[in-house]
C-alpha cells in the first residue's frame, strides 16, 4: 500500500483534510464554489435540508439536499493559490482513505461549478450578464508546477495565446483548460458563452492603474480581441484557469458560471447585485437536480 505521508497529506485533528475540514462523507459529487464565504449563506434558504456545516478561516462547506438531491456549497475565497487548495483537497476527500492515507482503486468524479463575479471587456457584455466559460486562459502559472500532457490542457489554444498576447518574459507561462462540455451545455439557454481569462491579482494583472503603473499597459485590450474557436475572451477573474486546469488533470468536471459586475469597456460597475446572485444560484441547481 502506498501511504501519503503526514507532512504531504495533512489532516486535522479530527481526521477531516486540514483546510477545507472535509472527509469523503460529508461531501457531495456536485459542488458548488463561491469565492465569498458569506455566500455560502445563500444556499441555507435554498436546501430543502442540511446534514453538514463547517468552517476554517475563508473557507466555509455547507452540505444540504435539494430536490432530493445531494449539494456541497463550499467556498474558497479569492485567487489561484487557495483554489490549489481547496481543489486538491476536494480531490483528496472523494479519492483517498483518509484513514489509511492510500489512493482509493475505484476513482470518484466530481462536478464543480463556480458561481463567481467578474468583469467584462466587451460593452455588449453589461453588467447583470452571466457569462459560462467555455475555456479558461490562466495568467497564474499555478499549473506549470503539475506534471500534465499536452491532452488534458489546450496547448494548441495556448500556443495561439501566447503568440498573440507576446507577454513579457519574466511572466509566467499562460495556460489553456476546457470547460466540461457535460456541465457546459445544462447552462447554454440562460448565459453568454465565452472564454475567461484568469488573472494573478486585482490591480495590475487585470490592468488596472491605482498608484503604480501595469508593466503591460495595453494588457486588457490584448486580451479582448483574442479569438479561439469562434470565441472572445469576454471576462476576467482570479479563479477559473486553476479550477478547469487541476479538474482536468484529476479527472473531474468544472464550469464557471460568472455574474458580471464590472465592465472595464464602458466603465460600470454593479454595485447590488445580491437578488441577481441568489436567482442565478437558484437557476444552476435547478439545472444540476434535473
């Protein structure tokens, strides 16, 4: 038996994965991510019940049934760094005795979806729009520390990136990953399909000039007009390139469902969009209990 070791496989106290403080058991195949703890919230007066709660710093599981379905609502607060956390430990609870710390035989598929904000580039993507991303591009470089094929992630889609974006070569190398087309086509009839482009930060990697100036200064204006099979990248975040890339790798389905409220064409910004939230949270599971 291959054991994990302690210091690569850390567990609480109470046996449950160190951060996310999750086992197998209290964790659903269909996951919901929001980056906002507070969000997690929301689902409380969407389950039909609850069987499952816990929370560690910004990370706040929530495990309910509706419909008479099983859900995880997890959050994982903001950027690639803790979604390797939180993805891989995911990963962990479906896939590994904890007990034991050896790699089940038989491997557990999870569907995650993240139901985020972001914002657009394009002026005819307003705010108050859902975008599904179809493709994530990652400006992270959070998946060339994983060994991977040129199968699991886009690298025809990559190469075509990084030629058009000519980045400066101190950045990390971008990467392309693909939704899953399974949990893609259950939200085709009430979202915009796009690609969306995974920023290190908020500032400068997403363009933006407070007091220091972007290295890049015409970044997001590269980035609008790349084009990948008929698609715009439409929005920018700070999570879905590391969801899609670790979920491909580990055998897993991802989508990101966006609610846009900024758009860095016109210059708007959605201020309250807490209705809108919950009714597109609504939407998605009514969608993944059918």
């Amino acid at each position: 038996m291959n054991q994990l070791k302690s210091s690569e496989l850390v567990l609480a106290p109470n046996g449950s994965l160190y951060h996310i403080n999750m086992t197998g058991n209290n964790l659903a195949d269909n996951i919901f991510l929001v980056g906002d703890p507070s969000r997690v919230n929301m689902f409380k007066d969407i389950f039909d019940s609850i069987e499952f709660e816990s929370t560690n710093r910004e990370l706040h599981a929530l495990t309910g049934t509706y419909h008479g379905q099983r859900f995880t609502a997890l959050s994982t607060g903001m950027g690639c760094d803790n979604i390797d956390i939180v993805v891989t430990e995911l990963d962990a609870a479906a896939n590994i005795d904890l007990e034991s710390r050896a790699i089940r035989d038989e491997h557990r598929t999870l569907n995650m979806i993240r139901i985020g904000t972001s914002g657009s580039l394009h002026s005819e993507i307003p705010v108050g729009s859902l975008v599904a991303s179809a493709y994530a591009v990652g400006l992270d470089g959070l998946l060339n520390y994983y060994e991977h094929d040129d199968n699991q992630l886009e690298e025809a889609m990559t190469q075509a990136f990084v030629k058009h974006m000519q980045l400066p070569d101190r950045m990390a190398r971008p990467y392309c990953a693909k939704a899953s087309q399974f949990l893609l086509d259950r939200m085709k009839d009430f979202t915009v399909r796009g690609i969306t482009a995974t920023a290190p930060g908020f500032y400068a990697p997403q363009g933006r000039h407070i007091r220091i100036a972007p290295s890049v200064k015409d970044l997001n204006e590269r980035l609008a007009s790349f084009c990948w099979e008929g698609l715009k990248i439409t929005n920018l975040e700070m999570e879905t390139s590391a969801i899609y890339g670790l979920s491909k790798i580990m055998g897993h389905n991802a989508l990101t469902v966006c609610l846009i409220i900024a758009n860095r064409a016109d210059g708007t910004f959605l201020n309250e969009y807490h209705n809108q939230m919950h009714d597109t949270i609504v939407n998605i599971m009514e969608r993944m209990a059918k």
